[in-house]
C-alpha cells in the first residue's frame, strides 16, 4: 500500500498527524494512507520556504527560473504514465479524461507561466518637479514570499500547478496542501521538483485535512506571505478570515451554480454536444459545469430530450479502459451529498427526464457510483437549482423573453461561469454582457485560453488568475522614485 508522504525542505518525510485512508473511488477499495503533517511539520514546511528565498532560488535570473520552469514541464511529460495512473487511482476518472486533460494541461502549465514571466514589464512615468529637473518613477517587480496553496480534489494536478507554476515564476517559494482525497500527484510533483534541480523547499507538500489540520495550521501560520484557494465558498470564507490576521492577499477560485442559456436559434447539435459535457464531464465534478439550464420555451422538450440521450450514452467502468467514459465521484461522503440532492428534487416532485439514482455496475459495487441525471419542472427556489451539487447532473427550466433567461440566470449568490448557446451574435454579446458570472461563454464551453481572467463574481471567488492577472497576484509592485 502506497504511504503519501510530504515533501518538506526536498525530502520526503512521514507526518506525524492523524493517518487515514486512501481509497480508489472506482472500487472503494483503499489504496495508500495519507499521513498528514502535524503543526510542528507545517511549520518546517513554512520554515523551510522562507529560507529558499533567500538561498539560491532567490538569488536565480529569470531566464534561470523560466529554464527550469521549462524543465518541470518536461519533467511531469517525461513521468505521464507515472502521473496519469496516480491521478485516475486517486479520482477514478477516466483516461480519457485525464489523459488529454489533467496531466497535459497540468504540465502545460508551467510552460504557459514561463512564457509569461518571460514577457513581463512594469510601468513607469517621468513626472515634473518644482524645480525643474524632474522625476521618474518606475516599478521592480518582486516576489510576494511565501505562498500558501489550497487545492481541491476535482482536477488536481491541473489545478494545482494553473497555481504553482505562476507563484515560481514569480520567485516565490510554495507550501502546498493537497485535498486530502488526492495526494498523489502533488507527492509525485516533489520527485520531478528534485529531478530537476529547484531547490529543496522552494515547493513543499503538506498533507492532511483542512479545518484543525495541516490546512488551518498552513493558512492561520504568520510567516505566510499570501494564500491561493481552489474550493467551496464556505471554505473561502474560513481561509479569508485566517487571512485577515495579518493582513495577507487571497486569490479565491470557488463553487459555483453555473446557468446554462439556450435560444431556439441555437444550433441544436453543436448545443447538445456542448452543454451535454458542461452538465457531465468529470463526472460533474467541474466548478464550470452547468446545472441549471435556462431553455426558451419552443425547443424545451426536444433540448431535455436531446439531454436525456447524452446523460444515458456515458459508459460506466474500469478507468484504465480506454472505452470508459465517465467514472464515479469522488469520495463515499460526495456520493452521499449527491443523492441527498436526488432525493430532494424526487420528493419535491421533479420530473424526472433521465437517471436519478445508482447505477448496477457488477464488479463494482463499493465504489462511489452515480447515475447522470436531468430534471425538470421544479421552482427555482428549490436548493436543487440553488445549491451547487458538484455532480452530474443538472434541471431545466422554460423561458420565453432575453428579459427573463438574463434574470433567471442572474439570481443566485454564485456568479463563476455561464454558456450562451444561439446563432445571433448580437444577441449573444449582449446577453453576455449581462450575466453575472466572471467567465461568459458563447457557443462553447470550458474553452480555455490560459491567458485569460478566469475567476468567479459574487460568491464565486474574489481576484483572477490566468495570464498577467496571476503575476499580479504572485508578485507586488515596488515603486521607485528617483529625483533628476
Ligand atoms: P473544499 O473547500 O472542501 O476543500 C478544498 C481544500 O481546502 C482542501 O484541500 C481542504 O482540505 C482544504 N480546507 C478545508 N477546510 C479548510 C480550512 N478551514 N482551512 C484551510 N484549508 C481547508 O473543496 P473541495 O470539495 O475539495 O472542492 C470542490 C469545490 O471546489 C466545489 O465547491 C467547486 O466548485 C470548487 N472549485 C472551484 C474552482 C474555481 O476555479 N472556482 C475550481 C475547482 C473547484
């Protein structure tokens, strides 16, 4: 049974915190033990990062950041295999999936970074003086420090590298902790981190839980520079108020009710391809995904219809097959929230239009197996289109006016994404311009261009990352002003 250790100051070492159990949601079968680190370990971790900045990383040009940011991506390239068998033991997504999603895109990262940072300018401006000679001002760029980073378990490489990698390539030095459902990849990170020459505690792994565990005692530690979260907005607004002391930034990427908008010019297919994996893909375990879908009236039976069909032609399995196109979510405890919602929509009287409950999969009984589901005809105060589900499934609600669809979308504390599904343009720049949400997207979903803002509004999350708006987060602006 494999132990995930954490990587303190380049060495893996044993936590000394509670130890608990790995299990493969596929099967439920447990896998590994997390042994999570207890304070005095968080502490070296910390310690360890602060002491980094000022060895030889701190000491590095950024071309010799960039080369070896480089390196990191052709590291985790070199170890796909190694990468993708610990993401899909850890999650039970498909290959599929996380071979074209989560270990490419997690390693691109570092490249999109390095890219980045290679670019990167700051400002300055010549100004008068009363006598005459003038000033200039202008800026040095320079590292935050230490930076906190709290991942989830949905996409965790991908996620935690789109945070890694801009932090390095600031100059900062990182403390990861992991969710405590994927350890895996971030341990296996640490292995490639020495592979290729960073220097120890430049990236540390902490293991364990969030609240009374590794998580509080990274977030609550004083010697933090800054805190990058990837999670649910409760957990947000912990790590907000532990931020608050001290005064250091936050970066917020959180949970989500993404609205859906369908017009009866949309063309039908490319709608139902695309909406059909913003409702399902990942098992419904993306914070872009869409579970509520507003539908303009005339096409409503034929786009729950078209629905219907996507959420039935998923196939269930072993996600080491290649034909397995959904996998299970992502813990006993998920599956239990996520039935909790079926049940909910069942008694409230929704209509059912496809799936609802467990799938019968022979052979893999203990796993954490849930069926695609859509429904339709409940209130809109329903927690069913209110609450995030984080599962795979979503309900359908008629429109008839732009009015109507842009208010039903609008009213929710959330605003992280949406998809606009119509052939008139002009509507759907209008229509995007009015959804509250920090990413719109038109006739597409989840298309990425990683120089972008990407980020949530309302309780979705506060700043951006993603192109320049991540250096602005993992790197603060020293003004100098020099008297001519
Ligand atoms: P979560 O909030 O339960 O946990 C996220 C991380 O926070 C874990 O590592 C956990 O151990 C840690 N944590 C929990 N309590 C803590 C505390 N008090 N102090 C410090 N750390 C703590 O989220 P999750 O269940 O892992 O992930 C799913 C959620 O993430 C969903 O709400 C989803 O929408 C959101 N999400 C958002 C984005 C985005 O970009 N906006 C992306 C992916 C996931």
């Amino acid at each position: 049974m494999t132990e995930f250790r954490n990587f303190i100051d380049g060495q893996f070492v044993s936590g000394r915190g509670d130890g608990f159990a790995n299990h493969f949601p596929t099967t439920g079968e447990v896998i590994g033990e997390i042994r999570a680190a207890d304070k005095a370990q968080v502490d070296q971790a910390v310690g360890a990062a602060r002491a980094a900045l000022k060895g030889p990383w701190g000491r590095m040009s950024v071309p010799e950041r960039i080369g070896l940011l480089r390196k990191l991506a052709d590291g985790i390239n070199a170890r796909f295999d190694d990468f993708l068998a610990a993401e899909i033991r850890d999650t039970g997504k498909p290959r599929s999936i996380a071979s074209h999603i989560d270990i490419p895109r997690g390693a691109a990262n570092f490249n999109v970074f390095a890219d980045q940072v290679a670019t990167l300018g700051t400002e300055s401006f010549a100004m008068p003086t009363p006598d005459g000679t003038g000033a200039l001002n202008y800026a040095v760029r320079t590292p935050r420090g230490v930076i906190a980073v709290i991942c989830p378990w949905n996409l965790p490489l991908l996620l935690m590298t789109w945070k890694v990698a801009p932090a390095l390539a600031c100059g900062n030095t990182v403390v990861v902790k992991p969710s405590e459902e994927t350890p895996a990849t971030a341990t296996l990170l640490g292995e490639v981190m020495n592979e290729v020459g960073i220097p120890a505690g430049v990236y540390n792994v902490v293991h364990g839980r969030g609240p009374g565990c590794a998580g509080e005692f990274l977030t609550t530690h004083a010697d933090v520079d800054g805190i990058t979260f990837t999670g649910e907005t409760r957990t947000g607004e912990a790590i907000m108020a532990a931020a608050a002391r001290g005064v250091r930034p936050v970066s917020l990427e959180l949970g989500g009710k993404n609205p859906g908008i369908i017009f009866d010019d949309a063309d039908f297919d490319k709608t139902m391809e695309g909406i059909g994996r913003a409702c399902f893909a990942n098992t419904g375990q993306v914070c872009l995904g869409t579970e509520r879908i507003y539908v303009q009236r005339g096409i409503f039976d034929r786009v729950a219809e078209g629905l219907a069909d996507k959420a039935r032609s998923y196939r269930f399995g072993d996600p080491f097959d290649t034909v397995t196109t959904m996998g299970p979510v992502i813990s006993a405890e998920h599956r239990a929230k996520v039935l909790s919602f079926y049940d909910k929509a069942r008694s409230e009287g929704a209509n059912l239009v496809a799936g609802g409950g467990v799938p019968d999969l022979q052979g893999y009984e203990g796993g954490y197996w849930v069926e695609p589901t859509v429904w339709t005809g409940l209130p809109e105060t329903s927690p069913v289109i209110s609450e995030e589900i984080f599962g795979p499934c979503t309900h359908l609600t008629p429109f008839d006016t732009e009015e109507e669809a842009i208010a039903l979308a609008n009213n929710s504390p959330y605003g992280l994404a949406t998809s606009i599904w119509t052939e008139n343009l002009t509507r759907a720049h209008r229509v995007a311009g009015q959804v509250e949400v920090g990413i719109s997207w038109v006739n597409c979903w989840f298309l990425r261009d990683l120089r972008t803002a990407f980020g949530g509004s309302k309780a979705s999350g506060i700043g951006r990352e993603g192109g320049i708006h991540s250096m602005e987060f993992y790197s603060e602006l020293r003004n100098v002003c020099v008297k001519l």
